[in-house]
C-alpha cells in the first residue's frame, strides 16, 4: 500500500501535537500542583471539569460536522465555521454563567477565582476553529507550533509565578496563556494565509443547520463527558479536594500514553474500512488488539517499578498516594483504547444510533455506580469505577450489537486461528 507523504507527515504532526499538548500540561500543571498543594490543585481540577461540560455543550457536536464539511469542501466550511461562532458564543455565555452561578453560590473564593480562569481559557478553547481547519487541510504543523509556543510562555509564567511566591489564585493566568497564544496565533495565521474568506449573507442559514445537525451528536458526546467527569464531581462534592486532586494525578499519567493507542487504531482502522476479505480484516483487528495490550502490559509494568519515584519527582511526597491507583487507571485506559476499536468496527455498520443509545446508558449507569463506589472506597472507588464503566462499555454494552459481532470479533482475539498472509 502506497502511504501519501502529505497525509503521513500530517498525521505525525498531530501525535506531535497531542504529544505535546498532553506531556506539556503534565509538566506545567504539576509544577503549579506541587507549589499549591493537593487541596488547591483539586480545586483547579474541580472547575477544569465543570467546564469540561461548558465546551461541549457551547460546541454543540460542532467539531466532527466542521471538519467533515472542511475536508469536503473547504469554501464551505469556512463558511460554516464562521457563520456559526455567534451561536456558540451565545451557547457559551449562557452554560458558563450558570457554572459560574454555582460556583460562587456553593464553592469559596478561590475555587470561584479557578473557575473565572478556566472560564476564560475556555472562551478561547470554543473559539478556535483554525485548529479544525489545519487538521482538515493537513498543515497540523501551525497547531503543533503555536502549541508549542503558548506551552513555554505558561511554563516561563508558572516558573516565575512560583519563584516570587505568589498567590494560589494567580495560577489562572498561565491557564489562560496556554489557552489564548495558540488560539491568537492560528487566527492570525488563517487570515494572513487563507485567500479563500467567503462573503457570508445568511448567518441563520447556517446556525439553524448545525443546530439541527449537531444536536444528534451533543447528547452523545455530553455522555462521554458525564462518566468520565462524574467521579471528579462526587470525589470534590463528598470526599475532598485533596482526593480529587490525587485521583486527577493518577488520572494524567495513567492516561498519557492514551494518544499511542488513538494513532496506532486511526492507522489500522484506515486499513480495516478500505479491504473487503474478511479473513485480512479478522487478521487486522487481532494484531491491533494484541498490540495495544501488549503496550499497556509495558505501561503497567513501569508504573509498578517507576510510577511512586515519577509522582515523588513531579508532584512531591503529597502525592505519593496517587501511585496505589495507578494501575487501575492503565487498566481502563487499556479497556478505554480496546473500546475505540470496538466503536469503530461497530461505525463500519453505520451504528450511530445504537452507539448514541448505548453512552447514554453508560453514562446514566455511571452516576449510581460512581456514588456508591466513592462513597464505600473513596478515591480508590473512582478508579474502580472507571474501571467497571470501561469493561461495560466495552462488552456488555456491545454485544447486543447486529447478532454478537463485537462478541464473536472478541472471541476471535483470543482463538487460536491462523491466517495465511
């Protein structure tokens, strides 16, 4: 099979970005979390979560149908993205008001004052659509760059920020740069380089069609963002802070090698959806699945030898007790990527109905569970939870799909079959 250059070189660029972007916050995040303290970091990592929420919902499943239309027809696009930022500032205004609303009715100043960070980095974050056009016209090297950049202005504020002993609350500020610089730089870039701005006459055109369109998608995407985020909630709600804050330690590097997975199954999976025989596809899916578990096998085992000296040297001895749930985290982080692969067979049969159905279901089971399991375990019961809702998702709530298919593509992974090349 003959690989595009373009294509190839862009997609290493993405890893590239999201490499960055991941390892970047660790380190950013866990200078300022080892300055700060586990009660004050998991304040941050409470208002991070709330507006976790508040980018969804002010997207409104937009990213997915702009990077379609993108691809497809660029004029088109453009004018799709452009036309539809006032109604995703509008949806933002609205939910961020509310989330601000709450905290400052049920948390204390400074969790409010995070709040007012991440509601500012947030602004951005639903603003920028350049990084959807980049990917769709293969330059991610513009999102990796202004990435870059924006990640060693924060690191240079933090490192400052900390040497002069400031505040908690003044920890907002490389938030909103790492946020803002690259948003900034990819805006002016687009509208230095593009000469393809299209005149829009109908902006209510445009809105009325993504909200129709993107409004069978946000609930999907809501529910992904319910039971990945419901522990955070009940963790900062019923427990404390400093819990949360040790769960969300666990929770970054336990799932920070995540984007290996994502680009080894976009890899397969580009060749999965393009043969026919289903004796190579078979073949196909057995080696992605081996593969990932082999490399969350390697992960777990220099979490087990190294994870406690990582956390020491990163976050400090406060910390420490993130290293005991460390490999639950690796354990739904493997079931997490085994999931992806699932999800993506299950898109070959057109299943966007069943899936929607079935997050929903995931997500309304996660809140009882998490609740019971947090309340029993504390900290140590999120990381089961996350562990049992993957394990769910992944089986259970799978195999009532088209006669068992996920079941028997299960099955198969283990069976002692061989295939000739």
């Amino acid at each position: 099979m003959i690989i595009d250059k373009r294509i190839f070189s862009n997609s290493v660029w993405m890893m590239l970005e999201k490499f960055l972007g991941i390892f970047g916050l660790i380190f950013v995040n866990s200078y300022m979390a080892k300055y700060i303290g586990p009660e004050d970091f998991g304040k941050l990592a409470f208002t991070t979560s709330i507006f976790v929420f508040v980018q969804t919902l002010s997207w409104f499943g937009a990213q997915n149908i702009l990077f379609k239309h993108l691809s497809k027809k660029v004029i088109s696009g453009i004018r799709l993205a452009l036309a539809t930022q006032m109604m995703r500032r509008i949806f933002y205004a609205v939910t961020s008001i509310i989330a601000l609303t709450y905290l400052w009715l049920s948390t204390d100043t400074l969790t409010f004052i995070f709040g007012i960070g991440n509601c500012v980095a947030s602004y951005f974050i639903v603003n920028d659509i350049y990084t959807i056009h980049n990917n769709s016209q293969l330059i991610s090297i513009v999102n990796a760059l202004t990435n870059t950049l924006g990640l060693v202005i924060a690191l240079i504020l933090r490192f400052v920020l900390v040497f002069y002993e400031a505040d908690a609350y003044a920890m907002i500020f490389p938030i909103i740069i790492f946020a803002f610089i690259p948003y900034l730089l990819r805006k002016i870039y687009f509208y230095k380089k593009s000469n393809l701005i299209p005149i829009i006459s109908n902006k209510k055109k445009y809105s009325k069609y993504l909200f129709s369109t993107g409004g069978s998608l946000v609930l999907s995407t809501l529910s992904i963002v319910l039971y990945t985020q419901i522990s955070n909630i009940f963790l900062a709600k019923y427990v404390s802070f400093s819990d949360l804050a040790i769960y969300n330690v666990s929770l970054t590097l336990g799932g920070a090698w995540g984007f290996l997975n994502v680009a080894l199954i976009t890899s397969y999976f580009s060749k999965i959806y393009a043969i026919q025989d289903e004796v190579q596809e078979s073949k196909y899916l057995k080696q992605i699945h081996w593969i990932v578990m082999g490399i969350s096998t390697g992960v777990g085992v220099a979490v087990l030898l190294l994870g406690e000296w990582v956390i020491q040297q990163l976050y400090g001895v406060a910390y420490l007790e993130s290293a005991k749930i460390l490999p639950y985290i690796i354990i739904a982080t493997m079931l997490s990527a085994l999931g992806t692969i699932s999800y993506r067979y299950m898109l070959k049969f057109n299943s966007y109905k069943y899936l929607s159905i079935k997050m929903l279901i995931v997500s309304l089971l996660s809140i009882p569970l998490s609740y019971t399991l947090i309340q029993f375990y504390s900290v140590l019961g999120a990381a089961i939870c996350f562990v049992l809702i993957e394990l769910f998702s992944l089986t259970i709530a799978n195999y009532f799909f088209k006669n068992g298919c996920v079941l028997k593509m299960h099955l198969n992974i283990f069976s002692c079959l061989k295939y000739k090349d």
